[in-house]
C-alpha cells in the first residue's frame, strides 16, 4: 500500500455517510461465484440494503451471482455505475481507477486492506470522490448501529433515534 | 462525530458510547432485552445470519441487544476494536484464550494474579491441553525466558491482586510482540480509567465486569477486548483464526473479517461453543454502573489514600502494600501507569499474626466481610483462613496471603467513617493478640 494522500488516512463520519446515501448502482470488481467468499458476504448485505451490486469478473464472465449476471469489464456494464468497489489488490487498483474514470463513475472505493494513493489522485482529479481501505458493509453496518450487535466499536455517539 | 480526529471524552463514552436511543420505541435508557431468540425475516435471511454474511441477531447464547451495548460500552473506553462479553471474568479468560490455542499449546502467565485464575490456569486448562508456565513478573526478562515455540500468548495482570503490585507492562508487550503472540492484560482492578493497557502495547484485554466496572457488587459478568492491531495470519501460530474452518463451510476468520475476526470468532465459535453467556439484565446492570465509572474510580482511589496511609501510621499494622504510597517499591510504575492512582485494593499486615487478623475481619462493623471486590462497599477479608485456607503457610506467604495479610477493597462511603471502623476492630485485635 502507498501512502502519500494525508486525506485518506481517516474518514469522518458524515462524509462516509454521505457517499453510501448518494450511491444506488455499485460496480464490484472482483466479485466472486464462491458464496463463502468476502466479496459475496458483501454483495449480498448491500442488496439487502436496496443498492444495485454488479459483479464484474473477467474469469466468470457470463455467470450469474446473486441474480445478476457477471460482466467482464466495468466498460461492458451497460447502465450508469455511481460507485466502483474494488475487492482486488492494490496494484490492480491502478488500472481499475481508470476505467472507473473512463464509464464517468462518481466514486472509487477500495475495499479493507486495498490502498493506492496514486490512483486516488488520478481518480480525485477526474472528480470522483475516493474511499480506501475501509469495507462498504462494515461502514454501513458501522453507521446503521447494526456493527455494534456484534459487539464493535462503531464510535458513533447520538442521543437521536437512528433512522437507516 | 464530524472530524475525522475527534473523539469524545472518557466520561461522556462511558455514558453513551453503544446505548443510543432505542430505534423502535425511542427508549433512552438501554432495555434489557429479556429473550433467548429473534425471528428471521425469511429463510434466506436466516441462511445470512447463519453465515455470518450479515448482521443481526440468532440467539442470546451468541448474542443480545442489551449485552451489545455493554460489548461496545467497553471496547470503547479500552479502545479497542470489539468485545466479547461473558458469564464471568474466569469465563473471559477462558473465551481469550480460545481463539489463540489448540490442545498442546503453551502460554507464559504472571505469577502474580488471582488465586482462583492460578488454578484455572495450571489445573483446569490442563485438561484442555493447555498449559500455563508461571513466572514471577517483577523481572519482565523472565517472561521471555519461559516462552517455549509452543506458547500462543502472555498473560498478566496489570495492577494484581491481592494488590499493591504492578507489573512493568511496557517491556512484556515488547517481547510477546518479538515472539509473534499477543499479549492479554487482565484489567480488573484498574478499570480503562485508571489505566489503558492498549497504550501500552498490550493486544488483548479482559475484565471481570463483577467489580468496578459494574462497581455495586449486583451483577456477574466478563469481557475480553479485542484492539483489532494484531495480525493473527502473519504466521501460523493461530489456525482456529488463519485457516479455514470446518464449521463455517471452510470460511477463514481473518479473511472474511480482517480485523474484526478475533471478536466475530469470540462470539461465532466461543459463545456459540463453550456457551457462557452473560444474562441481559447482568448487562444492563453493567452498563448502568459504567456511567459513573469515573466518578467513581476518582474517588475509590482518594478514599484508598486515606485509609492506606491512616494504617501506615497505626501502631498495630506492620506494613500496608498499597502502591499509592511513597515508600511502595511499586510507587513509580503507579506513577507511570496508573496516574490516577492505583486503585482501591491492597494488603496490609495485622500486628499478632493468624489470630489478630481473624479479630480484625470479625469486629468491623460498616465494611463487610465477604470475598469479592470493587464494590460501593468497603471489603475486607483475611485469606489465610478463607480463599487461602487450604495451602500451606509457605504457600500462602508465596501467594501474598501470609497469615497476618489482610484484603481491602476500599468503597464509596465517607473516608473517616471507613477509618474509624478500621481503628477500632484493629483496637480488638491488640487487646486479643496482648
């Protein structure tokens, strides 16, 4: 993982909370057919969270996860994309930015463990907004309250009555 | 929270942190969730949860709303990651350990600690498979020379009981991070107030919420938390963590959870297993008593400094361990670690050996005679003829419970009160031992 970026080093809470309300069709790239894989634990939680999850996969093309088909490249979906999640390693995000660049996604996130600040930036200066190293459905999870059944730290302090 | 960088205080986390307002009913205070089970949505949603693929609840054994809000109550005053919360804190020490030992793995542990957590680790964890090499922890090199390639974890208890002694945490966590295994510090007797063993390089932390945490003596429970900074697939010291498990379809806990996997395994694997649950109306007496944590823990340890330095001047004591003291040997790890004080138990000495002991325990009249700790109350017991009755003297000189020992555990009431009932029973105890 590089780490140039001091502004991805931590995320406040409202702006993480705004990126999942202002997102509905999420493009993972990476997702895998094995159902006890990560990337289906997260599939499946945010479609059960009313986001559209398209899985892209270049060796699974053509398959069908979760009820949607695979697709081979981000470039092959063929409606809008509002965010790509990536659940591949930190070189391969490199070259996933850019096609996320280049279909007009509006945010690049990747996933816990992935980061590439040169990325980012190229992503940042096309004027997506980028989230690294953090998971989509922990944060979800995290936000909603629903992290802290399981016993987490979400570190979300309100005396106001949560509303998903 | 709108900062990246902002945290909100100790006091106002041990009031809210985890208890929001109930999102059906708005209730502002925690309800205690008095169920065993929860109803799944549909059959896929069931398969979910049974997964783990999603969040939410099954059965009380493995999780509960109320107990939930105790679990992250604590992970955030200690700062860590999550919590596994449990019937006990001798269950605690059994659940931290779980995840990180197989049958015929080894640990190193403080000699120093609990009675009742000696046995546990060098009789009943036997059984198990496991064992424990105790090692006297006033040396911190010694830790390193008991560890075996077999040893999976140290343990030790920051301020140990029966009180009085601190253990130099800093260069123990600095060789179990050299040995690639985590280090677990029993927390009990300090409370995330007075101390933060995380801060200090500890990876593991566990607490029998019995005492202060809870602090009225009404509610059993346990806690081990998690700080999340340990990475337990670096080697393959930890497979129940690293390796794919047979009860889960060959899902990895560190994969499918990075660092979330110790806390999930604790309640996926060690609740569900081994199965001591702490009971909700335990947890929402816990929580309830977290919320003046720190009021309380201030004045447990101003209160103690009185008492301990009225005996330290009173003819019929001859020594009190009390860390607080200037003339403790222990007084400068207090000031390091515990800045706050070192807590509100410890020993003295009872001029007239067994018998002046016995006199004092039987003629107080306000403190209670009674084995447990951390309460509102004042405690006092005396070892060599109750917890530590059946050793030897030289065991029982060994374990800091000679026969002139005297425990303390020194409550809320007022100082002088507290004082004055010691000054008389110790009055007893001279005219008996004379």
């Amino acid at each position: 993982m590089t780490t140039t970026l001091a502004h991805h080093d931590g995320y406040a809470d409202d702006h993480i909370r705004k990126v999942l309300k202002g997102v509905k069709t999420i493009a993972m790239v990476g997702a895998s057919t094995n159902w006890n894989r990560p990337s289906y634990f997260a599939m499946k939680y945010l479609q059960q969270k009313g986001y559209r999850v398209i899985p892209v996969n270049p060796s699974a093309a053509g398959e069908e996860i979760l009820g949607e088909k695979v697709m081979a490249s981000l470039a092959e979906i063929p409606v809008p994309v509002d965010m790509v999640d990536v659940f591949r390693n930190s070189a391969a995000a490199g070259p996933i930015a850019d096609q996320a660049i280049a279909i007009g996604a509006k945010v690049l996130w990747m996933q816990l463990g992935v980061r590439n600040d040169e990325a980012a930036a190229r992503a940042e200066k096309a004027g997506l907004t980028v989230i690294m190293n953090r998971c989509p459905k922990i944060e979800y999870g995290r936000l909603c309250g629903e992290l802290g059944w399981h016993g987490f730290n979400s570190g979300v302090i309100s005396s106001k009555r949560r509303k998903e | 929270m709108t900062d990246a960088n902002f945290t909100y205080g100790f006091e106002t986390r041990s009031i809210h942190a985890g208890a929001s307002p109930d999102p059906t009913t708005g209730a502002r205070s925690t309800p205690i969730f008095q169920t065993t089970a929860y109803v799944f949505d549909d059959v896929d949603h069931a398969a979910s949860l049974f997964n783990l693929q999603t969040f939410g609840y099954i059965y009380s054994r493995l999780t509960n709303p109320t107990v939930s809000v105790l679990e992250e109550r604590v992970a955030s005053l200690e700062g860590g990651r999550g919590a596994t919360a449990c019937a006990s804190g001798h269950a605690a020490q059994v659940l931290a350990f779980f995840p990180l030992m197989e049958s015929g793995d080894e640990f190193v542990a403080s000699k120093k600690l609990y009675g009742g957590s000696v046995t546990q680790f060098t009789r009943t964890f036997k059984k198990f498979g496991w064992t424990g090499h105790l090692v006297d922890p006033a040396e911190p090199e010694n830790f390193r020379k008991a560890l075996t390639p077999k040893c999976k974890a140290i343990f030790l208890e920051i301020l140990a009981n029966p009180g009085g002694i601190i253990v130099d945490v800093e260069p123990v966590a600095k060789i179990a991070r050299e040995a690639g295994i985590p280090l677990i510090v029993d927390n009990t007797l300090a409370t995330p107030y007075l101390c933060r063993p995380f801060d200090w390089g500890a990876d593991i932390i566990v607490h029998s919420t019995t005492k202060f945490l809870s602090g009225h003596g009404n509610a059993m429970g346990g806690v081990v938390i998690d700080s999340g900074k340990f990475d337990y697939a670096k080697s393959d010291k930890f497979p129940a963590l690293s390796k794919p498990e047979p009860a889960y379809h060959g899902l990895t806990f560190t994969e499918t959870f990075g660092d979330l996997a110790y806390t999930i395994h604790g309640h996926a694997m060690g609740l569900r297993d081994l199965g001591p649950t702490m009971a909700p109306v335990n947890a929402f007496l816990t929580i309830t008593g977290i919320e003046t944590l720190a009021l309380r823990m201030e004045r447990h340890v101003q209160n103690a400094q009185k008492v301990a330095e009225f005996l330290e001047s009173h003819p019929a004591v001859s020594w009190v361990s009390y860390a607080g003291l200037k003339k403790n040997p222990y007084y400068s790890l207090a000031k390091k670690y515990l800045p706050k004080g070192p807590g509100s138990v410890f020993t003295f000495g009872v001029k007239g050996g067994y018998e002046a002991g016995v006199k004092v325990v039987e003629s107080v009249e306000l403190l209670s005679h009674l084995a447990n700790l951390g309460d509102t109350r004042s405690l006092i017991i005396h070892p060599a003829s109750t917890t530590h009755r059946q050793l030897t003297t030289e065991q029982q000189m060994t374990a800091g419970a000679g026969p002139d020992v005297v425990r303390l555990s020194i409550g809320l009431e007022s100082a002088d009160d507290i004082i004055r009932d010691l000054d008389v029973a110790l009055a007893k105890s001279v005219k008996k031992a004379a």
